[in-house]
C-alpha cells in the first residue's frame, strides 16, 4: 500500500506512471520535497535535522525504506542501520486517552516505519507522558487545533531555548494542516493549491484519507487533466478496501472523467463475498449518465450493455427521463425513426420541453413541420433553444413547395411569435410566402419588418424590392437600389430592362431556384393568408439535404459567423446550407474557406459552389475566377461556363454593347444546347444592332415553337422596321 | 535618499535584532497593550477579529495582528495568528490571501478576492518575524507572497509602477474610471523588507509613486487625498466610492510617520487637513466639509504622532496609555505607540 502511496505522488509530480518508478525516483521526489519545502516549514528541517541527531527516520528515510521492500536486491539489507529510536508519545497519549482506535492506527503506523520495533504487550498499560506541556500538545492536536500546537510548541522553546518538539508531533501537525489547507483550497476551487500542497505532502495520499484523494483527484479533472484525474480514482481501487469509499470514487469519476476514462475504473470492479459486482447499485445510474453524454457527444461509441440497460428501464420504469435519454442519443445519431419513438414515449408519458423539442426535430426531419410546430408550440418560450426550434419548424412548414394550406390560427400564432421574437429569418420567410400567394404588400411589409431586424438581410432587401416593383412603387425600387448600391447586384440590376426581368432572375439562379420569384396563383389560400396582414410566411423552394439538416441542428447557418474557424468539410456545408437560405455572398465566404481543404472533391465541391454563389449574386467575373479554383468534371464546368456566359452576355445586353453579347452568345452556342430565353436575347440584339433580318429569322424560328417572348420579339422588329425610315 | 536611508536601517536591524527592540525590555510594543490588545481582537485559534465589522477577520487584520506580534516581541502568537492565516487564508492559486473570512458561513472565506495591503502586511510581518527569530520557513513563505504582489498586484500605468487594491476589478480594463487605486495600501515600510526576500527595483518604484500620488491626489481646500483614487486621467476621487478622506486614507499619515517617508511640507499638509480644533479627527469630504469627528484614541493618536514628529510636541496622557477600543482604531492605536517608543521617545 505504501509503494502506492509513493506511486501516485509520483503520477502527480513528475508525472512517471506506476510501473516506471525506481529508487531514485523516490529519493529525487523525496529531495525536492524537502528542499523546496516551500510551505514554510522551518519545522520541517528541524525535523529532518533531529530525527538525524537521534538516529531516527524522516518521511524521507521512511519512503526510501518503502522503496527498498519493493527491490530488495539493492543495498538496503546489507547496511548496518543504527538501532532507531521510536517516539512513542503519541501512543502513549492515546493510551493514556483510552482511544483505542486512535492507538491501533498508530500501532500500525510505528509497525510500518520500524519493522523492528515491538508493540507493547499491553498498549493500554504503558506509562503516560511525564511530560505534561507535552500532554497539553498532543490533547490540542487530537482537538484539530493545529495553531494552537504552533504557539504551545514556540512558547515551550521561549522558555526552553534547547527543546525541540518530537519529530512525530511536528511530522503530524503539518500534514495535518496541509490536510485542512487542502480542503480549505478545494471548497474554494483554488486547484494548483489543492494539488501544490498534495504534491508537497505525499503521506496524505493514503487509503485512510481517501477524501483528500478525491479533492486531489477532483482538482486535476477541474484543471483538464483527466489523466492524472484518472490515476488518482484508479489509486483508490487499486489500493483501498472499504467497500462505500470504493462505491463513491466510481460515483465522484463519473462526475467529471468522460466515459472511456471511466471505463478504466470499472474494469477494477470486484466481486463481492455474495456474488455480486461491487458496483451493481450504481450501474443503472452510470449507464444513464453514459447515455447521457452520448446525447452531447455524437461520435461518441456507449457500449450499446448500457444503451440497452436504459432502454429496459424505459420500458419498464416507464420514466419519461430514461426515454428521452434514449431519443437525444438515437437523434444524434441520425437515428430518427428510433429517436421519434423515444420522444413520442417520453412526451405522451410526462410533456416537457426537451420531449417536445427533440419530437418537433424528428417530426421536421422526416417533413411533418405542421406536426412539428403543433407539438413545439406550448413550450416555445422555454429555452432560447426551444424557440429556435420552433422557428425552425415554422419556417420549414411554410416554406414546403408548394405552399400547403395552413389553418389561420396556426398562422396568426406563427405571426405573433415571429413578431415577438423578432426573428428576421422567419420574417423574410413570411415575405416569399406572401409573394408565393401573390400578395405583394403583405410580402413588402414582411420584408420590411425583415430587414428592420437584420439590416443585412440581402434576401429579404431584394425581395423587398420585388415586391414594390410588383406594385409598381418605382421610387420605392430606386430608394433600395440606392441602399444596397455596390452591395448587391442583383438589387442594381432590378427593373433595368423590365422585359427582361424574368429572364434576368432566370439566369442568375440556375438551379432549382429558377422559378422561385413565379408567383404561383393560389386562389384557395389567398385568403387564410390575406387575413395574417402583420404576420409571416415563407416560400423558398428547398434543395433537400443540406437545408434539412442546417434545420435539424437548430441553428443550421441562420446566425451570421465568420466562417474563417471553420474545417473545410463544415465550412463547405455551410456553404451550401446558405445558397439555400439565398444568402449566396456569405456563401461564397464560406467556400472560399472550404477551398482550402486539402481533399480535392471537397475543393472541386468549393469551387464550385463558389462560382453558383457569385453568379447568383451576379458577380458574374468572380465566378468566373472562382470556377478556375479547382478542376471540375465536364458536367460542371459546362454548367459553370454557361451560367457565366450567359450573365456576361445579360450584362453586355443592358450596358448597350450588343456585339459584345453575341460574342458571348457565340461562345455559349459552342458549349451549350441553345437556351430559347437567350435565342430571345440574341434576337434583340440584332435588333438593336439594326440587323433587321438575323433578329427577325432567330424570332420567327422561335415564334414557331410557340415562345410568347419571341413572339414579341417579332413584332417589335416589325414595328422598329416600321418606323425606322420615318425617324430617318 | 531617503530610502536608502531606510534601507540601512533595515540592514542594520537584520544584524543586530534585539538592539532594535527598543529601550525598554522586549519589543516596542509592550507586553501589557499586547495582552490587552489579543484578550479584545485575537481568538484562541489565532483569527483577529474585527469588532467594529460584524466579527469577521480579514487578510489586512491578519497581517496587523502579525506585525503587532513581532512588535510584542511574541514569537508564539505569531506562530498561532500565522497557522490560522496560512490555512484559513492564503489558498489562493496565484499565492495570495483571500481577503474575507466568515465565522458564520460555510465556506468561511466568503471573497476570495484579494486586498493587497492585506498581501503586503502579512509578507511585511513574516520578513520581519523570519529575521528577527531566524525563521527560514517565515522567510521562505514572505518571498513567495512578496513574488505574488509583484506579479499579480503591480501595473504599469502611464510609465508609473502602480500597486492595484487588488487583483481584479480596479484595472484598466476593468472599470471606465480604471486605474483605481487606495494611497492608504501604501505601507511604505514594507517595501524595503520586501525587497530584501523577493529584490526588484519595482519596490523602489512603488515607493516613488506613493509619495507622487500624496502629492497629487489634493481634494478640495483641505488638500487631502481621497480613499479610492482613479487615475485614469488626472488623479481624482474613484467612481461609485465616496468621495471622501476616510477610514481608508486616515492611515496615510501614520505610515508615511512609521516608515520615515515624506518631507516636512506633506506632513504639515495631512496634519492641517485632518486636525480638529478639540483634538479628533477629521475626516472630510471632496470639498473640504466635515464629515466625522473621531474621537478614539487610536485615531486622535495620528494627529498627535505628527505633532511630535513636526514639532516635538509630547504626546498627551490621555492618548499614552492604551485601553482597546474597537479593533482598527487600536491597532492603529498600538502601530503609533510603537513608533513614537522607539524612535521618538522624547515625545513621551
């Protein structure tokens, strides 16, 4: 036991493990233990120098002898040792005190330091301390009052200039004050201290002290060092018999070591006499708690022992607690059937916010946000994380395209907690959702309301814009142009050519976005909308994936962040997750830092993204840098250069250079099947280029297919040709 | 100059301890106000207690009590008051004292913020006790905190080397006002004992910007310093503390007296401010109004500790002898005396 001893003061200041320690590993700790004695010990040194004097045994002297049992083979047996001189004033006081307790502890103790030393054969019979301030310093010990004994000890050597204390009563008293010291420290989570003063007094650390080992142990775990934690808790099991001290070290690990730490400990577990695992009473406790940090630690790997272990306590306990457990552990696994499961046994059994929180993600995960935020709805106000759940659900709900028919009070209430929560996310969603049932002011209001909360919300500035252009306030249009001048291009570029304003949106947003700003007529639900004037809706088509999961998190990328902390492998989710919330120049933020990976799918995935991001904000020349980035299968970089033309071709168009939008439109044509919007784009070029018979042949072919623009097309030439020589 | 001066002295106690000790056999503190003293403010377990203040004990009456000990040339209360502070104390990860203790909460130390004159005097007193009683271990444990007021308690602010109340909350960055600062954390006979356990010219420098600040920090037509000082711009009374000469700065004085510190014109400037015409003391305001008239003992004992130094005027007798009080107008009561014994005896 006392090897152990030595050996976890060791772990704690050098750091060697157990195994590795030798002699000199004692004598070196040993050494600095009372050279650096720092803790004021003037009375230490006066220790070690008497108990020199009479031939006796410092702890130094003990630990080395310790040392030497462990390896005999060294030169402890053949030096001739002077015949030691026990101090027994303690036992003799605790005799004398009829403390038995106290007197076989110190029995064992003078045993352990003088192998040679022999008991009296009547401990209770020995003669007293005819030293009676003596007496008075052993009584005040053993009351713990340890200052006391200080000024008892200086007033005798006042009087006494040659006394000197016994090096027992000195040796006890300071490590009875570390003791207190130490305690003292850890109730006030002062933790170098706490671990400075085991350090510099090992012979607390003992199997009898087994709560100093756990303040010592506590105050490594505290400090992030669960290692050292760790050996602390295993010293104990190891070394230590009684069996509750036993049961609660594995209870204090288990509140602070992570579970494959833990798992070090229970390996110790013993049997006991009656044949059961000495831990048993706290098992179902600890597999909870393993479950339990499953829930936070997604990768972390429980025994599925303890995962089952919980679930038959679920199922036969029934608590509501043990479900959720079970559901917060299976949906971080992505779980989710298993997960809606536990959540629905959890929330029928006893509703709580967790039960409703975690349901409502399994519900928006497998697209029931109706449901989601029917269940959410009672407990939105109870965390900061629940309501950004329930936003999140909202905001799924209404953005499912089609747009479903949503019963007006679900949508008043939706309003209202928009409202007061002042989520701008959702507000824009109400803004899309409004223009997807063709009612601009509402949408314009929304977006407003949006903007007002997030003055940077892009998005809902350009649908702000939309909005008014569709209620034909111009100067409303060019108030935002003005706002957002520089800022963004799409926004610049609003209304310009009102006969291209389709198009234009067209070829910004080349994925599925395309028809997105298509008011689709509704008249069904016109009016359970019209009636939600203040409120919110959403109508943003979703690519699937990526946005599902950005919801599933709760948070997904709604919170504006830099993205320059990011790993490349999140940072490109988070792009991607942000194309989808139209947010496509923090996007292109975001892949810029993916591009950095050092995996080239995901740079060839940045790149890409990258270049969507650009040209969907109408950066057309930094796509076309971006799209450079990384190599691209034929695919994408036919798509790439084609979006890119196409928007060089639409920026050539408005800015009145014509032949230099054919040009693009030539390069277009060697890549690119001949997109029928942009045939139109190169009819009016002509046109305008007064190439009277190109734009009327390219129109004609097109009219024939049936295409409304090329038609108008047409008789625009017509009319140009008609009036032509009159204005000449 | 004049520390040098100090500085030698101390050296010269260093080598012969018991010729410091006074006229009188044992220290200058006397046996008789020394037991008078701990019967009234020193509990059994070694805490002083500050009576005036609900009982409780702090790191600044702890390190009082230590002083008072050396003084009483009583080697075994000190052992006592020292155990108690060591582990009741000084827990503090950075080396320094907690600097509030309860007797009736659990855990007694119900701040464990420092306060740095508290740090100073229990250093101050274990250099002193470790010299005179060739105490390695008090020398060993005075260095230690003495490295920790260095480290944690210093700042550098406008090219002046400023000791902060405390570790946290009166810095820059701590307070619009910051730096804040206490003149009455000065005890400037610390300094040089410290620098002999833990040597930095930065003890020389907290020395120099305490007198600079005595100079400086001039409130109202009494030209006395504030409590609490901010220092932010131009030294003036701290935000969200009274702007007042106080129980704080009323000590200004008696440590400039004790450590031989401050010319003849800073003297007579405290002594006019804080005198009043029967005899207390006056503690005032930003504008020069009087706010108390203290009328123990131990605080009339300033007013006439400058008397003596000024003008050799003899103490009166009925500030000679000590009677405790409460516990900080007597420890300041027995701080006086001490000094004038030894070294201004013809005021007695």
């Amino acid at each position: 036991m006392k090897s152990s001893i030595v050996a976890i003061a060791a772990v704690m200041t050098t750091a060697i493990g157990v195994a590795g320690l030798t002699d000199g590993g004692f004598l070196r700790q040993d050494d600095k233990k009372f050279n650096s004695l720092s803790a004021a010990n003037q009375e230490a040194s006066v220790a070690v120098g008497s108990v020199a004097d009479k031939g006796g045994r410092s702890s130094a002297a003990h630990f080395t002898e310790v040392a030497q049992a462990e390896k005999p083979s060294e030169e402890g047996a053949s030096q001739a040792k002077p015949e030691p001189v026990v101090d027994e004033s303690a036992l003799r006081y605790f005799a004398a005190k009829g403390d038995t307790a106290r007197l076989q502890a110190e029995i064992s103790r003078l045993r352990s330091l003088y192998p040679d030393w022999v008991p009296p054969a009547d401990p209770l019979a020995v003669p007293r301390n005819t030293d009676v301030a003596l007496e008075t310093m052993w009584r005040l010990y053993s009351e713990g009052r340890y200052a006391e004994v200080r000024k008892a000890i200086a007033e005798r050597q006042a009087k006494e200039a040659a006394w000197q204390p016994p090096s027992d009563l000195l040796e006890r008293l300071n490590v009875a004050e570390a003791r207190a010291r130490l305690v003292n420290a850890s109730e006030l989570k002062q933790y170098e201290t706490v671990i400075s003063i085991a350090a510099s007094t090992p012979s607390l650390l003992t199997c009898s002290e087994v709560d100093v080992l756990w303040h010592v142990a506590n105050a490594f775990a505290q400090t992030k060092r669960p290692e050292r934690a760790r050996d602390a808790y295993l010293y104990v099991l190891k070394s230590c018999e009684n069996a509750p001290e036993r049961l609660a070290t594995v209870q204090k690990a288990a509140a602070v070591l992570p579970y494959a730490t833990l798992q070090d400990l229970l390996a110790l577990e013993r049997t006991t006499p009656e044949g059961v695992p000495e831990f048993e009473s706290i098992r179902d406790d600890l597999a909870r708690r393993f479950v339990a940090e499953g829930d936070e630690d997604k990768a972390l790997a429980v025994d599925p022992r303890y995962v089952q272990r919980v679930e038959t306590l679920a199922e036969t306990g029934g608590a509501a607690s043990d479900a959720l457990l079970l559901g917060w552990y299976q949906l971080r696994r992505d779980n989710m059937s298993a997960a809606e499961q536990w959540f629905r046994r959890a929330h029928d059994k006893e509703d709580s916010a967790s039960a409703s929180q975690g349901l409502a993600l399994t519900l928006i995960a497998r697209n029931a946000p109706a449901e989601a935020e029917a269940v959410l709805y009672p407990w939105r106000a109870s965390s900061p994380d629940a309501l950004a759940t329930y936003f999140a659900a909202t905001a799924n709900l209404l953005a499912i395209d089609p747009p479903v028919a949503l019963d007006a009070a679900v949508l008043a209430r939706i309003a209202q907690e928009t409202t007061k929560g002042r989520d701008a996310a959702t507000a824009q969603q109400f803004g899309w959702y409004a223009r997807a049932l063709n009612q601009p002011a509402t949408a314009a209001l929304w977006f407003a309301t949006a903007l007002r909360w997030k003055p940077d919300d892009e998005p809902s500035a350009y649908g702000l814009a939309l909005s008014r252009d569709q209620l034909g306030d111009k100067d409303g249009v060019v108030e935002i142009q003005r706002l957002w001048s520089g800022r963004s291009e799409r926004i610049a570029r609003l209304g310009e050519v009102k006969d291209k304003l389709e198009e234009v949106n067209r070829t910004q947003v080349p994925t599925a976005e395309a028809q997105a700003y298509t008011p689709p007529q509704s008249s069904t639900r016109a009016t359970a909308v019209a009636e939600v004037v203040e409120q919110p809706v959403t109508r943003r088509p979703r690519t699937g994936g990526t946005a599902q999961k950005a919801v599933r998190s709760g948070a997904g990328c709604r919170t504006t962040i830099n993205p320059a902390g990011l790993a490349p492998q999140a940072a490109l989710a988070r792009g991607w997750c942000l194309m989808d919330l139209n947010r496509p120049l923090e996007a292109a933020e975001a892949f810029e830092v993916a591009l950095q990976a050092a995996a080239s799918q995901i740079r060839e995935d940045a790149a890409y993204g990258q270049s969507l991001a650009y040209l969907r904000a109408g950066l057309t020349n930094k796509a076309a840098v971006s799209a450079t980035k990384s190599t691209q299968t034929r695919g994408r970089v036919d798509e790439l250069q084609t979006a890119i033309l196409a928007d060089r071709a639409i920026a050539a168009f408005d800015a009145k250079r014509y032949r230099e939008a054919i040009l693009f439109l030539d390069q277009l044509g060697q890549i690119s099947t001949r997109r029928q919007d942009l045939m139109v784009l190169r009819g009016y070029s002509y046109m305008n280029l007064k190439y009277y018979a190109e734009a009327r042949r390219i129109f004609e072919a097109l009219a024939a297919t049936g295409n409304r623009d090329a038609m108008q097309g047409l008789a625009a030439v017509e009319a140009s040709q008609e009036i032509w020589p009159n204005k000449n | 100059m004049r520390w040098r001066t100090a500085l030698f002295a101390g050296l010269l106690a260093l080598m012969i301890p018991v010729a410091a000790g006074g006229a009188e056999e044992g220290g200058s503190v006397s046996a008789r106000d020394w037991e008078q003293y701990k019967a009234r403010f020193l509990d059994a377990g070694g805490r002083i207690i500050d009576d005036g203040n609900g009982n409780v004990s702090h790191s600044e009456g702890q390190g009082y009590g230590l002083l008072l000990a050396v003084l009483a040339e009583n080697p075994a209360d000190f052992a006592l008051i020292w155990s108690f502070t060591r582990r009741e104390l000084l827990l503090r990860d950075d080396g320094l004292a907690a600097w509030k203790w309860s007797p009736t909460e659990t855990p007694h130390v119900v701040d464990i913020n420092n306060a740095t004159d508290g740090d100073i005097l229990i250093a101050y007193a274990l250099v002193l006790a470790g010299e005179r009683w060739q105490r390695e271990d008090y020398l060993q444990a005075a260095a230690r905190i003495a490295k920790a007021v260095l480290d944690r308690a210093v700042l550098d602010h406008g090219g002046q080397t400023l000791l902060m109340p405390g570790v946290s909350g009166f810095g820059t960055a701590d307070r619009p006002d910051g730096p804040v600062v206490n003149p009455s954390y000065w005890i400037f006979e610390a300094f040089p004992a410290l620098d002999r356990v833990a040597p930095s010219p930065r003890w020389k420098e907290l020395s120099d910007t305490g007198l600079w600040l005595l100079g400086a920090a001039q409130m109202g037509s009494r030209k006395l310093p504030a409590d609490w000082v901010s220092l932010r711009t131009t030294p003036k009374p701290a935000q969200g503390f009274p702007a007042e000469f106080g129980y704080n700065a009323l000590r200004v004085p008696l440590y400039l007296v004790r450590a031989d510190m401050g010319d003849r014109d800073l003297m007579a400037r405290l002594r006019k401010g804080i005198a009043g015409s029967d005899d207390a003391l006056i503690l005032s305001d930003a504008a020069g109004a009087v706010q108390t008239s203290l009328m123990d003992p131990g605080y009339r004992f300033v007013n006439h500790i400058l008397a003596c130094v000024l003008d050799r005027v003899p103490i009166p007798d009925s500030v000679k002898v000590f009677s405790p009080t409460l516990y900080y107008p007597s420890t300041l009561h027995l701080l006086g005396l001490s000094y004038v014994k030894e070294k201004r005896p013809e005021c007695l």
